[in-house]
C-alpha cells in the first residue's frame, strides 16, 4: 500500500512540474484586467528573430506582412474572447496593450491525438496607463505553445491568439 501511495505522489509531482504557466508578471500586477475599460493594442515585431537564429523578416520573406497582420487580429480576438471586462479596441482607450515579440518557432507534434504545426513565441507584454503614461504591469511569456494546425499560417495565427487569451488570464 505504501508503494502504490508513494508512486501516485511521484506521478502526481512529475505532472506538476511540467505544468508550469509560460507567461509571469514580472512588475505590477493584474488588477487592470478587472476594471470595465478599454485598450488598444500595439506588437512589435522589429526585434523578432527566427529560432534565435535570424530575424523573423528573413525567415518568413514576403509574407512577413502578411502574418505579422494575421497575428495582431488573432491575438486580440482571443484577447477579446477570454476577457471578461477589458476589451481591445480601436479610438479612445484607457490602457495600451504593448506586446513585445523576441523570438518565434514552429516545430511538428506528433505525440498527440491530432498531428500538426505548431508554434511558439517569447517575448514580453507591458500595459501602459495612457493618462498618466505609467506601466500597471510587465509579464515575461517563454515559449508560449500554441495552434495546431496542418497549415502553417493557421497555427501561427491560432498560436498568436493562446498568446492573447493568455494575457487575458494573467
């Protein structure tokens, strides 16, 4: 009996181990995401690389303009969608959403029911008082996994919107 108590205790620690929260307030804190306002939404993508590698413009050549797009709008709609009170939107805003991408991945699961490209993102994301121009709260996302899809555009962009449905639950 001990020994079946003890395995279920080690399996148990194994599982939480790898579930760890990839995005963490490093300064500030969450309280804006309770208040019934609104935000605009920048990402900058400048200092993105691919893989660590080279720069994400490099990598993704002419659509590079194409899925930067396509990644803004599916980050605020799975912002938009997870968030009870805040909501992103365009004109007039409370707070500003700056969303900080460094770097950008995509590998292929096959250890799951349903294969497919999927990818991950780091960076970091700052909300910015617009009035008073003060940080409310810094996090830090590390590789942020996300979309699984058979086409590439697709799961970025599904990954782009985990990236704001995540922001959304800090």
């Amino acid at each position: 009996m001990k020994k079946i108590i003890f395995t279920l205790l080690f399996v148990c620690t194994c599982i939480c181990s790898f579930a760890g929260n990839p995005m963490k307030v490093v300064n500030g804190n969450n309280k804006f995401l309770k208040e019934d306002a609104t935000a605009t939404v920048s990402i900058d993508w400048s200092q993105a690389q691919w893989n660590y590698e080279k720069p994400l413009t490099d990598q993704w050549g002419d659509s590079y303009q194409k899925l930067t797009t396509l990644g803004e709008q599916a980050f605020i709609e799975g912002f938009n969608e997870k968030s009870k009170k805040l909501k992103i939107q365009e004109g007039d805003a409370k707070y500003r959403i700056e969303v900080k991408i460094s770097n950008v991945d995509k590998f292929y699961s096959v250890m799951s029911l349903v294969p497919g490209n999927k990818h991950k993102v780091w960076g970091k994301i700052l909300v910015v008082d617009i009035q008073t121009g003060t940080t409310v709260c810094e996090a830090d996302f590390k590789e942020l996994q996300g979309g699984r899809d058979f086409s590439i555009d697709d799961s970025f962009a599904k990954c782009m919107k985990d990236l704001g449905k995540a922001t959304a639950k800090l």
